[in-house]
C-alpha cells in the first residue's frame, strides 16, 4: 500500500527568527498573536477577548464592555442609548434611526 504523499498537511516551519510576542494581558505566547495600535501606544495579544479586556470602554452604567459602537456623552462611554438615559444623559441615541 503506498504511503499517500500529502505535502499539504504538513505544517510549514515557524521561523524562529520571527520575534514571537507574548500576549499583554495573559501573557500567553502564540504565533498568531496581533497587535493593536491605539493612540500612540502599541498592544500585542493573542485573541480578541484579551484586546476588549484591555482596550474596550467599560459602560459607565451597566460596566459591561462596550466592544460595539456603543455611545458616547461628554466622554463617558456607554454601551447602548438606554444606559445612557438610565445615566442621566438625555440627549444619546443609539445609532439607529428612532421612530
Ligand atoms: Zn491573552
Ligand atoms: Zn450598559
């Protein structure tokens, strides 16, 4: 039976030369790890849950993290036009047209 050459499967050789950057939240090293310029800061992590844990505003009404548009009154981030009326700012509005 003739081994089937599947050259395809083999994983390509990481180059170590490469710097490998651990991530800055959890400290994980991992190949595919990205980074994240923001102001004139630079942030490496190795998946989007530890980016929005770093970087994402946190909603100063329910403390979630804002990770969509979300909305923005006199630089308090919230994460919907209803936290924002629960928080006193009258004015916000989803970006969606109301009826
Ligand atoms: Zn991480
Ligand atoms: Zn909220």
């Amino acid at each position: 039976m003739p081994q089937p050459r599947n050259s395809a499967a083999t994983p390509p050789t990481p180059s170590l030369s490469q710097q490998v950057k651990s991530c800055d939240v959890c400290g994980n090293i991992y190949d595919k790890s990205f980074e994240v310029k923001m102001d004139d800061r630079t942030f490496t992590f190795d998946c989007f849950e530890c980016a929005i844990h770093e970087l994402a505003p946190e909603c100063a009404h329910c403390h979630c993290r804002v990770i969509g548009h979300g909305t923005e009154s006199n630089g308090v981030f919230f994460c919907c036009a209803h936290c924002a009326r629960g928080h006193g700012a009258g004015s916000a509005r989803d970006r969606v047209d109301e009826h």
